[in-house]
C-alpha cells in the first residue's frame, strides 16, 4: 500500500499519533491528505491535519488544535 512506511515509521518512533501539516493553498501536499487520513484511521494512528498561511495571527489557532490533539492521544 502506498502510505505503509508511514505505520512502520510510526512503530519504529514509538509515535502515539501524527501531526499532518501544509501550507494553504498548496494543493500539491493537499492532495494526498484524504488518502493518509483514511490509512491512519485504517492502521489506528489518530492523527491531525494543520492547515496555515504565513501570517502570525495564525499560531494560536494552530497551537489550540494541537494542544487538544495531544491531551486527546495522552
């Protein structure tokens, strides 16, 4: 399967789950998210998809999803 080495890479880090990220507007990594999301959920891996733009007014969002992330896999 294309996205296996990602639940190898995550047995191999000891990875409680993972933290997707891009650049809005950047399709090309955009497109892939639907289909890793769908084998993470497959493989039990919970994971998060961030989405930003450069500007700093954007940090706390992304600081408040990922913080909620962590709790949500401790």
């Amino acid at each position: 399967f294309r996205f296996s080495y990602l639940k190898d890479y995550a047995e191999q880090w000891k990875a409680d789950g993972v933290i997707m990220e891009s650049v809005r507007y950047c399709d090309t990594h955009g497109y892939d998210v639907p289909g890793v999301r769908d084998y993470l959920d497959e493989v039990g891996l919970p994971s998060v998809y961030l989405e930003h733009d450069y500007t700093e007014g954007a940090l706390a969002p992304l600081r408040t999803r990922v913080q909620g992330f962590l709790e949500i896999i401790s």
